[in-house]
C-alpha cells in the first residue's frame, strides 16, 4: 500500500511539473495565438518579439510588442513586467509587487460608433446591459500594488469635433508619460489609499506632480503637490470656445491643492507659491487684452459646495501685473493700460454674500482711454504716473474706499468739429447700433405686458462712500475745442485737487472740493465748494477767485454774443455764493482789465433804436488804467436767477486841462527817453504816451545783450510807475524764416511755427521784466501772437500803456 501511495503521489508531483512545465513552456505560444486571433478579428495584425510566462516565479514579460492596422501603428510597447504572489490568493489577497511598462504608444479615436483602443472597436449604444447575476455574499478581496511604472508612454487621443462644427477636422491630444509612479496602492472593498508622482506632458505642456488619496464610502480625499505647472492657452485652444481660439497666454503654476468630497459636499483648497501668466494676447469679442507678466499669490483659495447649494469662495492673497495693454477690438485704441498694478493684499469671500477687500492698490504709467484719428494716435484721456487707492472693501450692497490719489497726471479733453469727444476710445470701432423695434404695435405690446412699477421687486439701493480724492505732483489738463473758430486750445495746470466725503449713504453730508490751478505762469484759480450731489435740489456752497486769465484765448466763445472779438485783456473774479435748495444768494466781484474790442462782427455795424454800441459803452466804464470793476449780486431761483449790476467804479472818464498835461506828461517821461515818446494827435486834443516797439533778429525768442538795455530800463519804468499797465504784443515776421511775403499763400503749419516764435518772444520777454520779483505780473498783459501782414517786415514787440 505504500508503495502504491509513493508511486501516486510521485505521478501526481510529475504531472503538475509537467503541467507547470507546460505552462511555462507553451504558455508564450498559446497566448501569442490567442491575442493574434483576437486583433485579427478586428482587421489588425498583433506581433511580439518575445512573450514569457514563469510560474515559479510569477512573472510575465513581454517584449516588442506591436499592433498594427490599415490606418498605421496602434499600440506599441518596449517591455513589459508583471510580478505577482500566489500565496496570498488563499487569504482573499492579491498582491502584484511590481508593474513595469516602458515605450508605450497608444492610440485611442473615437469615432461615430464607439471608441477604437488599440485598433479595437469598443461600440457604444443605448442598449440595457443584462443585471449582473447576483453573487453569493463573501469577504471583500485585498488588493496591494505596492509599484506600478510607466516610463516613455505616448497615449494619441483623437475625438470627433462638436456637433455645431461637424466639418472640423478631429480634435488630437498627446499625452506622453515620462515617468509614473504609483506606490503602496492597496484597497479592500470600498476602502482605497495610494500614492503617485508623474512626469508627463500634455499638448506639450509640462507637468510634474505628486498626489495621494484616500477613498472610503461616501468620502473622497485627494493632496495634489504641483511642482511644475507649465502650458500655453494653444495648446488646448481645442477646448476653448471658439471666440478664444485665437487667444494665447502662458502658465507657470507651482500650487498645492487638497480635494475633500465627504457626504456630498466638496471642498478644494489651494495654496499658490507661484501663479505667472504671462505673454498674454485674448481676443474677445469688442476688445483685446495683452500683458507681459500677471502673478497671483493665493495662500489660500478655498471652495466649498454644499449639496443642493450655491458654491462657496473665500481666498487671500496678492496680484501683480505689468506691461498690460486692453484694446479694442480692431487694435486702433488703447481702452486701459498700465506698467505696473498692484493689489496687495486682498481678501475675497462669497457665499450668501459677497465680500471684497484690498489693503493697498497702486499702478504706474495708468492710461485710461487714448483713440487714433486716421494714423494719427491722439494723447489719451487720462494718464496718471502713479494712482493709489487704500483700503477698498465691498460687498453687494456698499462700497468703501479710503482714499483714491493721483499725481501727474495729463488728461487731455479734445472736442472736434460737431463736438464729440474724440480722445474718448469707442469700445468697438464697429459695434451696430441697437435695433429698433420693429412696429409701434410690437412698443405697445411690450409696454402693456411689462410689469408696473408698483408690482417690480423692490431691491435694497447700492451705496459709495469714499473719504478723499486727490490729485498732487505735476498736473495737466488740455482741452481742445474745434467746433469754435479758431479753434480753442488751453492748458489748466492743477497745483493741488483735494475732493472729501463723497457718500451716498448720507444725503446731508456735503461733498468738500477744493483746488488750486492756473493756466499760464501768471494766472490763479482758486477755489473752495462744498456741494450735496445727492439732496433734493441743488445745493452748494463756493468761494472761487479767479486772476489775470488772458480774455483773447476765449475769444471765440464771446464774439458770437458780444458782436466783437476780444483782442487784449485780462479777467479777474471774486465768487461767494451759496445755492440753498435752489434759491440763490451771494456777490461776484469782476475785474476786466485793459480789455479791447476788435472789429464789429455784425452785418450791419450801425446800431438800431439808438442803442450804444457795446465797443464805446466799454470804453465808458474804464477807469484811468483802461480797467473796467463790476460787482454782480446774485439772486433767485437756479431755474431762473438774476444778476444785478452796481458799484460802476470810474464811470466818469476824467479831463485834463491839455496844455498842462502836455507839459507834465513830457517832463514825467524825459528819463526814459530810449524807450518812450509822448504823441500829440486829433488837432492837439489828445495825448498818447508810447513804447517804441523792441525789434528782434530773425528767428529770435530769448532776450539777448541787444535788448537787455531796453529790457533795465522797461522795467525801471515799472518800478517808478507803479500804476501803469502795458500791454505786450509779440510779432512775427514770414521774412524770419523765409516763408513766403504774402500771408495768405503760408500753409497751417507755417503760421502755427510763425505765431509759436511770436508767443515765445512775449513770455520771454515778459519773464525777463519780471526777474527780481518786484513787479506784479498782471501790469504786463501779454496780447495774442501775430503774424506781420507785411511779408518784408521784421519781428518785433509792440507796446500799448
């Protein structure tokens, strides 16, 4: 019996060498037929340079393997390991201690019936699969996979185009896999955990990552560690819409990022160390954006959603972009843009409510609005060198600002002929105008079903408060208006803008304004108003003083009404008013000083029903100076007020026994015999002090040594005279720079050159006088330039007491 139970057990022990033997031996060739059979029923050829299976080792290798089709190469492989444990199978374990996959190419298409992995169709339809038969309840199966790697994988994935753009070619990604690696991946039943890092690309993006997760029954939890984050918007232009295929943008993310799925609700958390976009061009649909560099530190993002529920977002962090350019759509204007920006730091929530705040926002070189005419770039409707803005909060309801300041700012203001604002950038050069509607039926239709005013919903108001607004350093405003003739031109430089309390919470509280400006070297304007924009009515009270604004550059505005152009003068004015509700009250005081008349403009220059031309009527009101006083009150209602007029001062010209004047006035001015003459003129019933006219060489604006004599004993003059005023009028010569003699055959650029040199002479001129300080500008009224009608004259100045 022994012996037979030996022989058995020895036959038996055979057999199953035999059969390992077997498995070993014929296992390659039976599974090499086998997966050459399969591929071939899909119209694919399956090839391998080696295929191994080892029982005693549990290992499968394989090697050069190839599937090919009609349309080319579709899967490819180098090598292929596979290392696994038997034992454990007995204890409900699998355990697969290494999986090693190098050079896999892999192509994957979808197509109209399905996917084709491989070369092999995997169909998809509608069909119910049949309930999978009901298995008898056991003990969950353990999985271990303690290594996993992939190296130098390529997975080609072609999908159809959208179903609006059928007639697009297939849209293609390249995933290629330097290196992945999964570690210590064990499961049981529902129960997961694990860990990878990945080197891969994407589209040619790259990425480097490392990630573990943990999964249990209704929880999910994911860390994501991003060391390198770095792709172009076209790389996955295929994915965006199609209005922003044509965009570009590069990222450069470095972040950690936890994903937390409990019980429905989801959490992301990020914490940035590196956020860079840069290299920015979007077109959108009315404008265009550019930007060399934008950086985001969010440390850190987190959204949460509630199921059933609107997303949660809160996050900290900072903002920096530069080089940043927003254009129209056509390229032609700069709508916004900036070297620098700043928002440091911000705080941002949202979950029933919104909640906005920032510490500090700071910009360089901000540029709001700069249009082109034609090829020509007009200067923009507001540069700032710096803007500042402190402590910003908002939410739905309210916003805050601390304090808004900008300095050096230019800010050009130019209207053309039908006065439109042309430095103002349109947001599309091509945008349509809103259709009407179609039938007055159609109005009356939507009229009668729109909902009343009493049944729409009633929505809580949005408030704006900001404490100050201020504008310091070198400040500019031009404004340029060319619906007058000739064209206006003039330049506000603002000394210092202070705005306070500008609220909407508060309609009693007034909105403060204060300002200092001038518009030549001489000029003042100065004023204080306190204003309430959001009471009932008009309120406000001002204090505004205004002094030696040259009158010829506003000419164009008054010819018109007055009848006559304005040709020298000066205007001076003290405003306190106050407007209660409406009702007006208070004075102004005016000042017109050495103010001329030119040509009646009128067709019919002879005045009707007696009445006194207005050239002669101001002659009458001048005092000895040729200086016109008049104090206004202020009365009514701003619907309709009332100017009164009152305190005429000299309005009774004085006379002099002539003779006696003769005589004095020759002997008051013999010192200053090189530079004045005493006229006689109209029968002798007249005497007229005058200033030689002071000649210059040609294309000469500085005083030079041949007029310093002049020029010491002009301003002697001024200082023993301490009464007289003068006016100083430049002229220009075409003889100067060799233009033509006849005036009217110079172009437009020529007069500008010719009338720039003459106002150059003036200013010149007048700050020479004014060196030392003793003498007040406003006795030195500068005229309009001029242009010498005479073609063969010289350039000059001529002076009027």
């Amino acid at each position: 019996m022994q012996r037979i139970i030996r022989r058995t057990l020895i036959a038996l022990l055979s057999i199953l060498c035999l059969l390992i033997l077997g498995i070993w031996g014929l296992g390659p060739y039976v599974a090499k037929d086998a997966l050459t059979k399969y591929f071939a029923e899909h119209n694919a050829d399956f090839s391998a340079e080696s295929l191994s299976i080892n029982p005693f080792t549990s290992e499968i290798n394989g090697r050069g393997v190839k599937v090919t089709t009609t349309r080319g190469l579709e899967l490819k492989f180098e090598a292929l390991q596979v290392s696994a444990q038997l034992t454990p199978l007995f204890e409900n374990t699998v355990v697969v201690d290494k999986v090693t996959l190098d050079g896999l190419q892999l192509n994957i298409a979808q197509e109209q019936k399905g996917w084709r992995v491989a070369g092999v169709l995997f169909p998809t339809g509608t069909e119910e699969s049949p309930p999978p038969a009901q298995e008898s309840a056991g003990e969950d199966w353990t999985i271990s996979l303690p290594s996993i790697q992939l190296r130098n994988c390529t997975l080609n994935i072609s999908r159809l185009p959208p179903a609006d753009a059928a007639d697009q070619a297939p849209l293609q990604d390249e995933i290629r896999l330097f290196s992945l690696n999964l570690k210590n991946i064990k499961g049981k039943g529902a129960e997961w955990n694990g860990f990878a890092d990945v080197m891969t690309q994407v589209n040619g993006a790259d990425i480097v990552l490392a990630t573990e997760f943990r999964v249990g029954p209704d929880k999910f939890v994911q860390w994501l560690d991003i060391s390198s984050l770095k792709a172009r918007m076209q790389q996955f232009a295929h994915y965006l819409p199609a209005d922003l295929r044509d965009s570009n943008a590069s990222l450069d993310l470095n972040a950690e990022i936890v994903v937390d799925w409990r019980n429905g609700a989801l959490t992301l958390t990020t914490t940035t160390k590196k956020l860079d976009i840069s290299q920015v061009d979007v077109k959108l649909k009315d404008m265009t954006i550019e930007s060399d560099i934008t950086s985001i530190d969010l440390n850190p993002l987190q959204i949460s959603i509630a199921p059933d529920g609107e997303p949660e977002v809160a996050f900290n962090g900072k903002v920096h972009s530069g080089k940043t350019r927003i254009n129209d759509s056509a390229g032609r204007y700069i709508l916004a843009g900036w070297d620098k920006l700043d928002l440091t730091p911000v705080s941002f929530s949202m979950d029933e409510t919104l909640n906005v705040k920032v510490d500090q926002i700071s910009s360089q070189n901000l540029v709001l609005s700069r249009s082109a005419l034609d090829n020509e770039e007009l200067p923009p409707l507001l540069q700032a060198g710096t803007l500042f803005v402190s402590n910003v909060e908002a939410s739905d309801k309210r916003a805050f600002i601390e304090m808004v300041e900008l300095s050096d700012i230019r800010s050009n203001v130019h209207l053309d002929k039908e006065r439109n604002l042309i430095t103002l950038a349109p947001m599309s050069a091509n945008a349509p105008a809103e259709e009407a509607s179609q039938t007055p039926q159609a109005d009356a239709q939507a009229a009668a079903e729109a909902p009343s005013a009493d049944d729409a919903p009633k929505s809580s108001p949005f408030n704006l408060v900001i404490n100050q607004i201020s504008v310091k350093g070198d400040s500019l405003l031009s404004f340029t208006d060319e619906g007058v003739k000739p064209p206006f031109q003039q330049d506000i430089r603002i000394n210092s803008l202070v705005a306070e309390s500008l609220t909407t919470e508060n309609p009693a509280q007034a909105f403060h304004i204060t300002m200092d400006a001038q518009t030549d070297q001489y000029s003042k304007i100065q004023s204080d108003t306190r204003i309430w924009p959001f009471a009932p009515k008009l309120s406000l009270d001002t204090r505004t003083n205004i002094a030696e604004i040259n009158l010829p550059p506003v000419s164009p505005y008054l010819s018109d009404a007055l009848g006559y152009d304005i040709n020298n003068g000066q205007f001076d004015m003290n405003l306190a008013m106050t407007i209660d509700e409406g009702r007006i009250s208070g004075d102004t005081k005016i000042m017109l000083r050495g103010m001329d008349l030119g040509a009646d403009k009128s067709a019919d220059a002879i005045q009707q029903g007696g009445a006194i031309p207005l050239n002669v009527a101001l002659g009458m009101l001048k005092d000895g100076n040729g200086n016109v006083e008049l104090a206004m009150p202020l009365s009514g209602d701003v619907d309709s007020p009332s100017f009164g007029w009152s305190g005429f001062v000299a309005l009774i010209a004085q006379k002099a026994i002539f003779e006696a004047a003769s005589g004095y006035l020759i002997k008051t001015f013999v010192p200053y015999a090189n530079v004045v003459t005493v006229v006689k003129f109209a029968g002798e019933q007249a005497l007229k002090v005058r200033i030689e006219p002071l000649p210059y060489q040609a294309g000469q604006s500085d005083v030079g040594p041949e007029q310093q004599a002049f020029v010491n004993e002009f301003r002697q003059l001024l200082l023993d005279k301490e009464d007289m005023q003068v006016k100083t009028c430049p002229i220009a010569s075409p003889a100067e720079l060799n233009y033509p003699p006849d005036t009217k055959a110079l172009t437009v650029e020529q007069l500008k050159t010719l009338k720039q040199l003459a106002e150059e002479r003036g200013q010149k001129f007048k700050a020479k006088v004014l060196e030392g300080g003793k003498i007040a500008s406003s006795r030195i009224l500068l005229c309009n330039p001029e242009v010498e009608k005479d073609g063969d004259g010289k350039g000059r100045i001529e002076f009027e007491i």
